[in-house]
C-alpha cells in the first residue's frame, strides 16, 4: 500500500494556508479518552467528523494526512481506518485500509464521497507485544484533500494523549467467556498479585461455574506471567462456584492472603441462610502463598470464626486488604443481618492469620467495601451505598466494634452503587513524599462509565477537583482496584466489559 510522506516543516507550511472550511464543508476531529490496550486487536483512538451543509454539492476526499507522536512510531503496529458513514460509534465492520506508518507524518489515501450532513471516519491503533505502557499514542488528523486539491483543514476537539495499558485478561482467554471482580496487591519483591473470577459460561454472579484467578507480574505490571488458578472448590463445579476476591500482603510474615467467597450449591446472597455449614450459608474461605505468590494453599473456611449464626450471609469486601502498623491483618467484609439487611464491616487477625475476627456493622443498607489505616489505630471504611449517588465513609478505633459516620460520608465521592477501590500509599509529591489516600470508581451518580483515580493529600478529610485523572471514559461492568507500584507510580486493574485492564499511572497526573 502507498502511503506519501511528508517532512514537518513542509506539513507546517502547507497547513498554515489553508482553510478550517471549504464552502462550508469542514472537518473536525475528536478522541475518546481511554487507554490503547496492548493485546486488544482494535483500540478506537481518533474520529474524523467530515460535514458538508444543506444545499452543498457532495464532497469526495483523495486523502487524509496525520501526524504520530514519535515514541508511538516504536510501539505501533498497525493502524486501521474505517469509514462508517452517518454512523458516529465506532464499527469494525467498516474499515477500508490498513497501515504501518514508517514516520510521524504520513498520508492515506482515501476514496470517500460525503454527502451533505455528518460522516464519519475512525482510526484505530494495534499495538506490538513490546509497546512500553510508560508511553503514550498520540495521533492527529490535520488535514484532509479532495479530488479536485482543494485543502481542508481539520480543527481539533479536546485531549490527544492516551497511555498505554494491557488487557490482562480478555473474554475468551483460556476458553472463559467473562473475567471480573479485580484485586491486586504489590509485595516487599515488588511483584504485583493481581486476582479476579473466572466466569467460565456467562458474565453472572455466584452461584455459578467460577473459580478465582491470578496472575503475577515482576516488572511492575508491564508484563504477566500465565494465570493460575488459586481457589477451585471441584466438582460439580456449576454448583459450587468461589468468586469476589480479596488480596493482601503481611509483610511480617511475607505471605499473601486471598478471601472469597464460596457458595456451595445456592449459596450465595439470595440462597443463603443462617447456620455455619457449607450446606446452609456462603463461606469466608481464605488461601495464602508463601513464596511470592508462586504457588498457594487448599482453601479453607473461617465461616465458624467471624459468622453470626443468626446472619444470612457473610464474606469479604472485592479487591484489597490491608496490614495495619501493628501488624494486625484487615480484609473489608460484608454481612446480611437476620432480618436480610447488607452492613459493610471488617475481619481482622492479630496473629498473622492463625485466628480472625469480625468487627459489627458500620452502616446499614451498604455491602462492597474498601479499609484504610489513616493514623495508627484508626481505620477508615470506604462503603458502597445501595442509597445510590455517594460513596458512604466511617472509622473505627477499636476494630470495628463501635464505628463512626465521616462527615464526608454520602457527600464526597460520587458512586453509582458499584465497588471502588481505596488505598494508602506514601508517593513523591511535589511537596516532597507523602502519604496519599487513593480512590478509583466509575465517578458518576448513576451509570457505570468515566473510571476516575481521585487523592487525597489530607488522609480523607477532603477531595479536591484538582486532584482527580479520568483514565477512562467508556462503559464498563466499573470493579477496580489499585496499588502502590513505586514511589513515583500507581497500578490500576479495573474491569471492561467482560475483561480486565491494567495501567501504570504517575503520581504526578493525580496529585497536584
């Protein structure tokens, strides 16, 4: 395929005496803000907005030229180029061209005839095995020809830059059709221990055909090694499903921890009851690695340990756990009282595992929650609210057994009833390191879309407008989780729609 290149000096010449329209045709050019995904065939990262008013003749385009950022010429593979007509969302049934640009500016050259109205154009980026996620793609549409060399300009809408992530795990990997519920923790080595469910037949919650996954990464999440699975409860495996993971690290002992929960037959919120058994209620099981997460244990209950007989259900809060200062282990947990009622609460070890125990309820009518230790002693709940529209918060000083509703409680972090994550990190600032509270959601009122990595440089008291980064604006399924990579970088698994997603992010785009 013939692609015509140009130098940037003559590009910038030629662009500066042109037009932004052409008897009234002009082009505008916008970009969805979202991650490119190494692993992902078709990552939509530029539209083309080509319109011709009323009345006006039809237009018919020759070419298009843009523009790569440099280190993108490296990580690119290929791009593809669709024309999806009067159709504004992107369709990968319409694509026309395919490339592999040799410099940042090039030309494609194109047969398109627009009709008065909208039309569309959309690149779409793959990107090799290699790519480095610290990168970004930036690509640029800047002007379009028609048949006759007449030149038009195209305006610019919005941001360009999208970093580089990976598709940790994708629909249809290892023969699975949905991976969900994220987690991930990074140990005293550095390794990232990411989990999550295994979904084999559909994208339901338990009971179901679920096992808990995990997958390893000992380059700070820019490559993983082959997914384990960590926690199977066996045969038959369509009844007697494990999912909702929750990871932590004791870095006394060194070990890793996983909780989930496992519904033996229907056992999970709605078929569960009172009792301990397996055979009556959903189990607290627990799994832990000694070697870094290497290999692991057989799976156990703590049910007897923590569960109110009188309590329908009770199991962890998805995604993080912490170690507190004294050395006292916390996973997030949530029960379903005697009476039906969600309460978001903590289970809690003192020996490093050997033994645990439930602090009560912080707040009724709330479930998946994330904990924190804001000062020694004191542990902050970061809860969903079933209410809907806010995150709701409380503290505990004496582990869980009398709580207190924050005055940021359903008023600060907007939340569409969905799980967020929420750690504590100490990261460089420009103020020098500091310790930083971590909040990742879909940050809407109602609607699972625009994952948000917000900060508090206040240990929760406030949140402000200026320290927030939207990674990614599309629709999801809207489950994340994040850790601490390094002083300077924080990781960020969270779900798409039936996949999962990593990225790297610095400190610097979320903290002001």
């Amino acid at each position: 395929m013939f692609i015509a290149v140009f130098c940037s000096m003559s590009c910038s010449r030629e662009i500066s005496t042109t037009a932004s329209t052409v008897n009234g045709a002009s082009i505008t050019s916008t970009s969805p803000l979202a991650p490119v995904l190494k692993g992902v065939e078709i990552n939509p990262l530029l539209r083309i907005t080509m319109y011709v008013p009323a009345g006006a003749e039809r237009v018919s385009y020759r070419s298009i030229k843009a523009r790569l950022n440099s280190t993108a010429l490296q990580d690119v593979e290929k791009l593809d180029v669709y024309f999806t007509g009067k159709e504004p969302l992107f369709e990968a049934s319409s694509l026309i061209k395919s490339i592999k640009p040799s410099s940042e500016v090039f030309e494609v050259p194109l047969d398109i005839q627009t009709e008065p109205g909208k039309q569309y154009i959309w690149f779409s980026v793959t990107l090799k095995e290699a790519a480095n996620p610290d990168n970004i793609v930036e690509l640029r549409a800047t002007q379009m020809t028609d048949v006759n060399g007449k030149v038009y300009r195209v305006m610019e809408e919005g941001n360009y830059s999208h970093r580089i992530g990976v598709a940790l795990r994708k629909a249809g990997d290892d023969g699975v059709d949905t991976y969900r519920i994220p987690g991930v923790t990074t140990t005293d080595k550095g390794t990232l221990i990411a989990v999550y469910d295994i979904r084999y037949d559909n994208s339901r919650d338990l009971p179901g055909n679920i096992d808990v996954g995990m997958s390893r990464s000992t380059d700070g999440g820019k490559t993983w090694e082959p997914m384990k699975i960590i926690m199977d409860m066996g045969a038959p495996h369509e009844h007697n499903g494990i999912g909702d993971p929750t990871v932590l690290f004791d870095p006394v002992t060194k070990k890793v921890w996983v909780a989930a929960l496992w519904s033996k037959g229907n056992r999970s919120i709605a078929g569960s009851g009172p009792g301990l058994l397996p055979e009556e209620t959903g189990q607290f099981v627990l799994v832990s690695s000694d070697d870094d997460g290497k290999t692991w244990s057989n799976p156990y209950s703590i049910t007897e340990q923590i569960k109110n007989p009188d309590w329908r259900i009770y199991f962890n809060g998805p995604g993080n756990g912490i170690a507190m200062q004294d050395g006292t282990l916390v996973f997030p947990s949530q029960y379903w009282d005697d009476k039906g009622v969600p309460h978001s609460s903590i289970v809690y070890s003192q020996d490093h595992g050997k033994t645990w125990k439930s602090g009560v309820g912080a707040k009724a009518n709330t479930t998946e929650s994330q904990v924190v230790e804001t000062t020694p002693g004191t542990l902050m709940l970061n809860m969903r609210d079933n209410r809907g529209r806010f995150r709701s918060v409380a503290t505990t000083t004496d582990l869980g057994r009398t709580w207190v509703e924050h005055h940021t409680s359903y008023s600060a972090l907007q939340d569409p009833v969905c799980m967020g994550s929420f750690i504590k990190a100490s990261v460089n600032t420009s103020k020098g390191s500091q310790q930083v509270l971590f909040f990742s959601n879909p940050a809407t009122p109602s609607g699972r879309y625009n994952m948000t990595l917000k900060a508090s440089t206040d240990l929760g008291e406030s949140w402000p407008t200026g320290n927030e980064l939207l990674v990614d604006e599309r629709g999801s399924y809207g489950y994340s989780a994040l850790t601490r990579i390094d002083d300077n970088t924080l990781g960020l698994l969270y779900e798409g729609v039936k996949n999962l997603y990593f990225v790297r992010i610095p400190v610097h785009e979320v903290v002001q």
